[in-house]
C-alpha cells in the first residue's frame, strides 16, 4: 500500500469519526474503534470493553460541550506508522458555534490499528503540550 493512500485512509477515518462526534451519533462514532479503547487522560484511564460502554462515555464527552457548539474541523493531523499496522496520530483540532467562528481548540494522540483493511481507534490521549527529551 502505498504511503499516500495509507496516509489519507486514516485521515477519512478521523475526518468520519469527526462527522459523526459533530452531529452526536453514537450509533455511528462507536464503529471507528477497536475493543477494549483506552481514554488516557492526565489523572486516569477509562476503559470501554464494548460498545455500549463507549457510547455512554461518548454521550458524557459530548454532553459536556456547551450548547452553542455546532461541529469540529481538524487543523492539523501528524502520523506515524509503525511496523504497518499501527499508526500514532498527533491531531489538533478547533470546535465551532452554529456562526462558523471558533470557540475552543486541543489536542489528541489517536492509536489505531489496522484491522481487515480498516483503521480502527484503540487509544485517546488528549494533551495540551508533548515536550521531545533528548
């Protein structure tokens, strides 16, 4: 598989994964993962063995957002593969009101895994800063 075509299928899975966090269907956000998923925040992990599981904690992330919010747009999105079936994804991201200006913005590290031909996320990390130690 070449390098630009495996490049652009994560980035449609994150650019569907988006969409479907945009419009809150959990039916649909819950099938960009592989199970178990690990959300790795600064004081915890919370794990979703399922997808039942995943969909209640995405209705509380997504419940979360202030009414105003309307959709996301990813700014930029860095990817590494590794031994070419395991990719770290460093994105950053704005979120939006209804009136397309910008409210609020962040970071995540996506895992993903490629899974009979789809890239499927493992694990999220949302981050503020990644510091490079030499």
């Amino acid at each position: 598989m070449a390098i630009a075509t495996e490049r652009q299928d994560i980035v449609d899975v994150l650019e569907n994964y988006n969409e479907a966090f945009g419009k809150a269907d959990y039916s649909d956000i819950v099938n960009y993962f592989d199970y178990p998923v690990s959300f790795n925040l600064q004081d915890k992990t919370i794990r979703a063995s399922g997808k039942f599981k995943l969909k209640l904690i995405y209705k509380k992330i997504r419940g979360d957002l202030p009414d105003y919010y309307s959709y996301s747009k990813w700014s930029k999105i860095d990817i590494q593969l590794i031994d070419d079936s395991i990719a770290i994804v460093n994105a950053n991201f704005s979120r939006y009101k209804d009136d397309d200006t910008v409210y609020d913005s962040g970071s995540a590290q996506y895992h993903m895994r490629l899974i009979d031909n789809e890239w499927r996320i493992f694990t999220l990390m949302p981050y503020t800063k990644i510091k490079t130690l030499n």
